[in-house]
C-alpha cells in the first residue's frame, strides 16, 4: 500500500526556514536593518539550486559573492561599536544664571576598522538652550535630542563645540547618549548606550544689596558692642601694646617690627556673629493657587544675594526653606557656618530648590528657631506677608531673637499697620519691588493641577 505524501507544504518550509533565520539573527545579537531579511538567504539557495540545475556556475558563484557581502557586513557590525568612546566636557561645571559656556561633545574611534557611519542621540534637558545647535523634542517631556551624524576613519577623534546658555538655575543633566552603527553595506546595524551622565549646575544670579535698595554695609546688624562678647578675628580694627595674658596668635608681626615693639590685634566685637536666611517658597496665601514662577525665581535671587553679602562680611551664615530638592519630601537645612564652602552649599540647594513647599513656613520659623545660635539674626525672605507671619516673628523677636522681614508682597509694603523705618518693635523691615529685579527669563505662573 502506497504512503501517504508528506505534511510538510513548501508554504510550512519557508515557515520553518524563516524561524531558523530569525534563531541565526537573535544569535548573532544584531539588530537588522531593512536591506537584510530572510528574503536573502531564500535568495541565496535559489541562486545555488538553479545554478546546479542548469549547469551555470555564475549562479553559484554569486551566491557565494553574496554570503560573502553578508559575511563581511555582519562581521563589520560586530566591531563597529568596539573600542567608540563617546563624552561630553563644560568648561565650566558650575555657572550662574545669565552666563554662556562652552560645551565639548567628542567621540572617538580607537581601532584600526573605520565607521562608515555613525549616529549620536544624546539626550539634554530643553531649559538649556545651545546657541548653535538644534535640540529636537522627544517622547520625553523637558528633554531633547542633540543628534550627530558623523563617519571617523581609524583613531579618528571627531569634536563638536556649541555654546549654552544659563538662562535658568538648576540641576541639568545630559544624558544617556545612544550611539548606532552599522556595515557599509547598510545590511546590518547596532546600537550603544552610554549610560553615564553630565551634571551641570546653574546658581540663581546675585545681585549687589545696594542695587536691591538695601542700606549700609550691615543692613540686618553686625554693629559695634559695648561689651566685648563676640569677638571675629577675621575683623581687625586696631593695634595695641602687647600684655603677658595675649596669645601670642594675636601678634601683629608688621605693626611690632614697625614700631620696634610688640603689638597685638584688637578684634572688632559683634552683636551677631551668625544670619540665617529663612526663605518662603510660597507665592501665594494658599499654596494650592499654584506658583507664580517668575516671583519664585526673584525671591531666591534675593535670598541667594543675601547669604553671598553675609559670607562677604564674614558672618557665619545659613539657609533654611521649606522647599525641597527634587524627588525630596524634606526641608533644606543647611545650618549657620564659616566653612570655606558655606556658601556653595547654600547656592547648590538654592539651585536646586522647587516651588512645593513642604512645610507650614510660620512652624518652621518657630521650630527652627530654637537650634540657632543665641544672638543670631534671623532673616525671613518671603513674597507674601500674612498677619500670622508677622506674629510669629514679633513673638520670636519677644523673645530675644534679631528679627529681620525682606517682602517681596506687593500688597504689603509695611506703611499700613507698620512702620518702614523703625520696624515693628524692632524688627528691620525692608521691601523690594519684584518687577525692578532683571531676570531675563524667570518663567511663567504655573498652575497647580
């Protein structure tokens, strides 16, 4: 009895054929691109079967050219990406808003087989615009694309140069890149992540107390006491002869070898050796009307103004807020000190500070209030003054604690209830008008959702 004919159709060997091709290419670990599908290797083998069948050799031979193209081309592309280093370098890692710097973008080859092509998508953040460059968006939101498309012959360095702008503070971050690659056929292609990112960080601008209205080199205190408490040594007034009790420290080496004798400094005493900016991150009585940007960014421009002029008079000095780093639910504390990077500390958390208040600012000015050096002035920078705020300062300033209020409120300018001049009962009150502050793009209202 005759067999039955076998189940297996031609349409089921492609079928199987195709899913061996596939198996080959998942192997390889090569992404395709569309010049190669299995279409080739069906290609190839009815090259061969015609060529034997009807005794032509050229048929063979190229279908062997062409496993041979498919060979070089897949080889090339394993070893495209090999041996690519591909970074970034700002000539400055640190700015302020309102300067330009340079961006270095290189991506180097260090092997003997060139790139035929290669492709760079690096990812940068849109708030950061380059001068010289077109940034285009992606699926990302606040991030964009700086593409290259570039070929480099073997150890072939290729350098980019743009200029940046740093129109606004923050953190910024560049990255990841993703590079792609392939054969000069066009037959296959790889791709590269390179996962390290470059930090940029952009302080709020500064801006001179004088041009903010503010009077006087010591505006919030820092005057001369009777009574020698507080002595600064980095605040020298004088010279005088030298007693058995002085520190030899205190020798004014110059001054004695001027006058053939021994002098010693005399240290200016202060009334406050130490100033904490307390600064209010809210722009509106009730924080869930959203954030006035602009307002925002103004305030820490004052609030950062005032901490750099406190570290230029040599007081110790220190920032707390009831906002937060990104992805932070906690307050930024950053206590009174003389350290030589006090006020990069200061500046780095005012660059990265939000507008999401993360605490009632009258409770943080009371509970803050308590592990502050005895004599401390304490400076509330805020762009809205309620009543509750001034009672919590005029209950702090009861209770011995310098008390000074910087309003940026256009609705409360202290001539209503309270006296500019004089304070109340001996609080320093100063006022700035937001809208003289120059701030080239602080930003828009945003509404809280």
């Amino acid at each position: 009895m005759a067999s039955n004919p076998s189940p297996v159709t031609p349409l089921s060997s492609r079928l199987v054929l195709s899913e061996r091709a596939r198996w080959w290419l998942e192997r390889a670990g090569e992404q395709r691109s569309a010049m190669f599908n299995e279409a080739w290797i069906g290609l190839v083998m009815l090259l061969l079967f015609i060529g034997f069948v009807v005794r032509q050799s050229n048929l063979p031979a190229l279908a062997a050219l062409l496993m041979t193209i498919v060979g070089l081309s897949w080889l090339w592309n394993r070893l495209a990406l090999a041996s690519v280093e591909y970074g970034r370098q700002f000539s400055e890692s640190r700015a302020f808003a309102g300067e330009m710097i340079d961006l270095t973008v290189s991506v180097t080859n260090r092997k003997f087989l060139p790139l035929a092509w290669l492709h760079i998508e690096d990812h940068v953040p849109l708030k950061l615009p380059f001068a010289n460059a077109r940034v285009t968006p992606t699926a990302q939101p606040k991030v964009g694309a700086l593409t290259h498309l570039t070929a480099t012959r073997w150890f072939e360095r290729v350098n980019w140069r743009y200029r940046v702008e740093c129109k606004h503070r923050g953190f910024y971050f560049l990255g990841p890149a993703r590079l792609r690659s392939g054969d000069i056929f066009g037959l296959f292609t790889s791709a590269l992540t390179v996962a390290p990112q470059t930090r940029l960080i952009v302080y709020p601008r500064l801006i001179a107390l004088s041009e903010l209205g503010f009077p006087g080199k010591h505006p919030f205190g820092g005057q001369r006491a009777v009574q020698n408490i507080f002595e600064d040594p980095s605040r020298t007034v004088g010279v005088r002869d030298y007693h058995p009790e002085d520190p030899f420290k205190r020798i004014h080496w110059k001054a004695s070898a001027r006058r053939n004798q021994l002098q010693v400094r005399v240290l200016e005493p202060a009334i406050v050796p130490h100033l904490a900016v307390f600064l209010n991150v809210t722009t509106f009585e009730k924080h869930w009307h959203g954030t006035d940007t602009a307002l925002l960014e103004r305030t820490i421009s004052v609030a950062a103004s005032i901490a750099d002029h406190a570290v230029r008079q040599k007081l110790a000095v220190g920032l707390i807020a009831n906002g937060s780093v990104p992805h932070s639910d906690q307050s930024i504390k950053v206590m009174p000190g003389r350290a030589p990077n006090q006020l990069l500390k200061i500046l780095e958390a005012l660059a990265a500070i939000t507008g999401f208040p993360t605490a009632d600012f009258n409770q943080l000015l009371s509970a803050e209030s308590s592990r502050l050096a005895w004599g401390a002035t304490m400076v509330v920078v805020t762009c809205v003054v309620t009543e509750k705020l001034l009672a919590t300062m005029l209950r702090l300033r009861h209770a011995g604690r310098p008390m000074a209020l910087v309003s940026l409120d256009s609705e409360f300018k202290g001539d209503d209830t309270l006296s500019l001049s004089k304070g109340v009962e001996g609080i320093r009150i100063y006022h700035i008008d937001p809208d003289k502050i120059d701030l080239d793009d602080p930003g828009e209202w945003d509404k809280a959702e």
